[in-house]
C-alpha cells in the first residue's frame, strides 16, 4: 500500500453554521455530493478540532455553534451528516436558549426549529415545563443542574444550564481551530 505523501493542514477555509450548512470562505456549499463526502469524511483529532479529511489533506472546520447539528426524524435526533443519535448522555441549555445534547458522534446543537418538540420532552420532577419554569432555568449561574430533565426513548437526561462560550471546553471541541506548534499549514486546498 501507498503512503499519503505529508500535506500541510488548511485552516480557515471551511465552516459549519449552526444550520447544519457546510460553508467554504464564508458560502454555502449546495452540492449534494460535495456534502455528502464531507459527512463522511468528518471527524476530530485528539485536540477537539473538527475536521474533512480530503485524501491527504486535513480541512480544519471553523464552528458557529458545535460539531454537529441535530434535527429530530422518525421521534429521534439524527445529525446534520445522518447519522442517528441513540446514546445521547447529557442536555445543556444555553444563554441564548437554544439545547444543546452531548451524544455518542460529539456535541450536537438541536436545530432551533425543533425546539417545539424538545420543549414538549422536558420535564421538572414530574411535571411538564412551562415558560415561567423555562425562565428560571436560564436564569441559573452557568454550570448549575436546572432540576430539568429531557426524556428520549428510554433516557432522562439531566439538562444543566450552561454559557455558549463555556460548551467548547465542557464538551471537548474547538470552534476555532488553530494550528498547533511545529503544524504545516497550507494556503490552498491540496491538488
């Protein structure tokens, strides 16, 4: 077998908002099979950093919100790159309100139009939540249990409040990635 030849990193060049839309410089990619690939070439070093593997050559992915976006199918959550959730582990809810979930792919941001439904799986104690409960949550000191619980499948995870700016190094990504000493780094996209 072959060996790849060393290609230097890019850094910079690609993107994921918090749609779940792969972005390059700053525009969408609409090609199918172009986000297709990148799905299943998608995957994190040992440093958190979030990355598509493009034959020899690492694209390092620059995060709006988290590695993966979540969307609810068939009753369950699946991520922007179809792969189904079935071990999530743990709920956030952040500052801006939006639910975030820790799950066996990586850190998952539930799609804000989706919201509907988680609300309609999160309960306090035995009782369903409402707006004031809701608001009492986000009021909590990041870091702090909510007493909240969302309910999947067969799961009550523990949704604790957490600031956005706190979920990168409690989940274990980076949404900037940088090179790191000693890294080669390329300006263009590898022929």
């Amino acid at each position: 077998m072959q060996r790849w030849p060393e290609v230097p990193a890019l850094f910079g060049w690609l993107g994921l908002d918090r749609r779940g839309r792969w972005l390059i410089k700053g525009e969408t990619i609409s090609r199918p099979q172009i986000i297709d690939t990148i799905g299943r070439n998608y995957a994190a070093d040992a440093y958190g950093r979030w990355f598509f593997q493009n034959g020899p050559q690492r694209g390092y992915v620059t995060l709006e919100s988290t590695p993966f976006v979540l969307h609810v199918a068939d009753g369950g959550l699946v991520t922007h790159t179809q792969l189904s959730v079935e071990r999530p582990s743990h709920a956030y809810l952040d500052d801006e309100g939006s639910l975030l979930f820790q799950t066996e792919h990586g850190a998952g941001l539930l799609i804000d139009s989706d919201l509907e439904w988680a609300l309609g799986r999160m309960v306090g104690g035995t009782a369903a939540i409402d707006e004031d409960t809701l608001t009492s949550a986000l009021a909590l000191p990041s870091g702090q249990p909510t007493g909240l619980e969302f309910s999947i499948a067969e799961l009550r995870l523990p949704v604790t409040r957490m600031n956005r700016a706190a979920i990168p190094g409690t989940l274990g990504f980076e949404r900037d990635p940088q090179p790191r000493e000693g890294e080669k780094v390329s300006t263009r996209i590898a022929d």
